[in-house]
C-alpha cells in the first residue's frame, strides 16, 4: 500500500500525546454527538483517521460487546500504537488498521461512519466523503466534525497567537487544503447525492486556565517543522513565537480558543 503524507502535524509517538490532550478536552463533546445520532448500543463503527485511537476506544464502550469498531488511519506509528492500548485495556471490539483514507473501498458494512478533523486535512475531501458514504447501510448516519481555523480567538491580543493562525492557515493551503472546510461541511454533505435528513451545529470550546488552554501551543509545535521546511520562517524565528505563545498561555488573564468546530451529519438513502 502506497500511502501519500501530506499531513501538516508531526505525527509518530509525540504526536499521538498531542491527539491524547485534544481527545481529553473534546470528549465529553465528542461523546454527546456519537450519542446524540441514536442508541450506539450493539451498532458497527467506522472510526477514518482515528489517530491516537481515543474516540476508537469511546466508541467501543458505547457500541458494546455486540458492536465493533474498525478504526483507520495512515500513520502507521500510531496504528501500532492504539493497537497496543486496545490491547492492554483488554479491548476486544476495536480493530485498527492502516490504510490511507482515499484507499476506503467498504460498501454497506456500517451503522455509523465518523471523522474528526480529516477532511481539512485532505486535497480532495469530497472523494473520502463519498466513501464514507458508501461505507455505511442505508439508514446509517455519516458524522464529521472539522474546523474552521481562521475562527480561533484570544483575548487580550496577541501577536505570537496571530502568528500561529497564520502559519497553520498558510502551509495547509500550501499543501492544497482547506484549514476553514468546516464553513462548507454542510454544503458538501448536500452535495452527496446518497445523503439526506441533515443536522449541522457549530462548537467552540475556550479556556483560562487547563489542558485545553495549551492545544495552541502544543500544534504550533508540531507543526514547526512543516513551517521551515515550506521557507515561512527559519527555526529562531518559530522559536521565538513559540516562546511568546508559551508566555501569553501561561498568563492567568489570558483566554484562548480551539478553532470553531462544525458537526454534520447526514443518513444514507
């Protein structure tokens, strides 16, 4: 298997604690909408660039010992990796694969296909909707969550926040995605001719103080080297952001925010 990385984030070990940290602040939110589609007892998941596995392993609770999760994902590092937590917290309804999400070739096999922050991620994210499409029985729901980037916010101003909007915006369109897909989500899911009875709603969680108040800082760091490697500025000046980012988190005064989250969600004809 062939698998393209166009992924903006390091990934491997380090990036997984990342994704641990995100999947800690979003859980509860993320649990409520995976709910919110109907009983989950019993039913079959399709978890597409499932990353560190949580939501996997949220959705195995909920599904049961009648259910199953297949989780997918084309970092293979971390593949490995939540295989080895399923395995030690004796979870046996989850299966993890690697596989690129472009390579998606189910048809009819699930209740409920889900996504979290993939689509943005990718050149032709309509393609991979479509899979997911096709991957769920008729009735079943497909449910994806992604970002508007540009709509983070802090507060007071600050330009080393500014300057990490803009570098995640820039060298995601440099790579030929869309860091703000979550504006059109609704309108690609209308686009999807197997798709109909459509939920959208719009998140945005914001901290003063936590974990979740250093998910900034924590990306600009993984994606420094995406940074330097596209020419947008060399390693003292991604320092230096990164040292004032760190700086203006760890101000008690300070608020800042994940970017807006648009969920959707459609049932397949």
């Amino acid at each position: 298997m062939t698998v393209i990385n166009n992924y903006i984030i390091a990934g491997g070990e380090e990036g997984k604690k990342r994704l641990g940290v995100l999947a800690d602040v979003l859980k509860t939110y993320t649990r409520s909408l995976i709910e919110s589609v109907g009983s989950p007892n019993g039913k079959r998941f399709l978890d597409i660039g499932s990353g560190g596995g949580h939501v996997s392993l949220m959705m195995s609770e909920l599904a049961g010992p009648e259910g199953h999760v297949t989780a997918v994902d084309f970092d293979q590092d971390i593949i490995r990796l939540a295989t080895e937590d399923a395995k030690e917290m004796g979870v046996k309804n989850v299966t993890y694969r690697f596989m690129d999400a472009y390579e998606l070739e189910y048809e009819s096999e699930f209740d409920v296909a889900y996504s979290r922050f993939l689509l943005s991620h990718l050149q032709k994210p309509q393609v991979v909707l479509n899979k997911m499409a096709r991957s769920v029985r008729s009735g079943g729901r497909v449910v994806v969550e992604d970002i508007d980037f540009s709509g983070h916010f802090c507060y007071p101003s600050s330009d080393a926040f500014s300057d990490y909007v803009n570098y995640y915006s820039t060298i995601s369109r440099n790579n030929g995605q869309n860091p703000d897909l979550g504006l059109s989500l609704h309108s690609m899911f209308k686009a999807e001719p197997m798709l109909e009875d459509f939920r959208l709603e719009v998140i945005q969680p914001y901290f003063n103080e936590g974990i979740g108040k250093w998910m900034a800082y924590f990306t600009m760091d993984k994606i420094k080297e995406t940074i330097i490697k596209q020419g947008l500025a060399d390693t003292v000046t991604v320092d230096a952001v990164l040292s004032k980012l760190k700086t203006f988190t760890e101000d008690k005064q300070s608020i800042i925010s994940l970017p807006r989250i648009f969920r959707v969600s459609g049932v397949r004809l």
